[in-house]
C-alpha cells in the first residue's frame, strides 16, 4: 500500500495556514510511510515538503472541485487515497483509518445531520485510486448534456445557489456529498463502507467540551472554523 494524505486548496477561503497546519498534524499522527499533497491552484505559502499538484482546468466551482479528486486527470499520487478537508483537526492516529477494512475501496464518514437520509460527510474519505473515476464522469456529463442544471431561485434559503444542482425537477444535489453518496452506494448500504463513529467526530455535535478518547478527527462543517476556536483542547492539536 501506497499511503498518500490528500487535500484542496482552491480560492481564498482557507489561507496557506491551514494546509501547513493540516501537513503538521498528519506528520505527527500518522507512522505509516506516506505522501501529503495538495491539489490547488496557489503554491505561495506553502511549507516544503507539501507536493503540489495543479488544479485542472475545469469549470467546477465551489465544492464541485472535490470532485477532481476522482477525476482521471489526477496524476499517480499512491494507491491507497485518505481526503481531508483543510478544516478538520486531527487528534489521534491515522494508521487504522488506512489499514481498517482494507479490502473497501471506499470508506467514509456517515453524516451526522442525515439521520433519515444517509449520506457521507465528504471531509474524511478512504478510497483506492483510480477506482471511482464515474463520480466525476457521470457529474461532467450530467452537467454537459443539461441533465443537472442550477436553480438560482433558491438563493435566498440556501445562501449558496452555486452549490445546488437538480437533475430534473425533483432530485436535488445540496453539494458534493450528496453527489458523492448517491454515486458512490445505495443509500441502504453507506454503513457498510464507514469508519467506526468514534474516529471521526463533528466539533459542534460532540467536541465543544472536550475530544472524546478514540476520536482521531474533528470535523468543522459550516461554522466556527478551527482558527475561531479558543478552546485548549482544540488549539492544543491544531498546529
């Protein structure tokens, strides 16, 4: 196994920090031998020891970038692929989210806000490269033909239209995961492709207080965002 750490960094939402600090953390919590790249379209400010690989040119915006990272224009960065979205902490180790159920070719969070309607919370996600390349096929083609088109009128409630996709006049994609999720499995069959919930845990549902002792990482969906967390606990690891 080729273990390679995997992250984006396109626009300027997040500054060169955040993919420095997340370099820092994987070093210190993962032992297995591995890589850290960074698919982005700005290399300044980047410590050495980062690979970089350039952004495609694409007319993906928004979250829809993190589709290329199953795109068949990625280079060869290893065989066995962790994502991370530049806002999560690590806070333990990363070895068995590599080694844990090996023979999956894909393994993600459930998203804890989707109780009734399963499906992945893209910012932790295990998968061998190279095999699920129609994630990003299928949603270029879909865009391309006109079979999933942007509702502008929804501005207003979701403060985001860019992100919002339908295909038809009744499915609709909120963003990546959803995409994801539904390209990936069936939704009956996500828990079947998860990590044990105690790794991956959300900051505002479970780490306000304190880092429960088998959490590895701390995801920070929609917001505070790490750097606005004061917290010991937090700040502690987020370096």
């Amino acid at each position: 196994m080729q273990a390679t750490i995997l992250c984006i960094k396109w626009g300027t939402k997040y500054s060169p920090d955040y993919v420095n600090r997340l370099a820092s953390m994987t070093r210190r919590h993962l032992s297995l031998p591995h890589n850290f790249v960074c698919l982005t379209d700005d290399t300044s400010g980047l410590e050495n020891g980062i690979e970089t690989i350039p952004i495609p040119e694409t007319s993906l915006e928004f979250c829809w970038t993190k589709l290329l990272i199953f795109s068949p224009q990625m280079p060869d960065i290893g065989s066995t692929v962790l994502y991370l979205d530049l806002d999560v902490v690590v806070t333990g180790s990363l070895d068995r989210l590599f080694t844990f159920s090996e023979s999956t070719d894909f393994v993600g969070v459930p998203d804890w806000n989707r109780k009734w309607f399963p499906q992945f919370n893209s910012s932790v996600m295990r998968f061998t490269a190279g095999n699920h390349v129609r994630i990003y096929d299928d949603f270029v083609k879909a865009v391309t033909s006109g079979r999933l088109v942007k509702r502008r009128e929804w501005d207003v409630c979701l403060q985001s239209c860019d992100k919002v996709v339908y295909r038809g006049n009744f499915r609709r994609y909120g963003g990546d995961q959803e995409w994801i999720s539904r390209s990936a499995f069936r939704r009956g069959t996500i828990g079947d492709h998860a990590f044990p919930k105690s790794w991956v845990l959300s900051y505002k549902t479970h780490c306000r207080s304190g880092i429960p002792p088998d959490c590895r990482i701390v995801v920070f969906h929609g917001e505070p965002k790490p750097h606005e967390v004061s917290s010991p606990h937090i700040r502690d690891h987020w370096q």
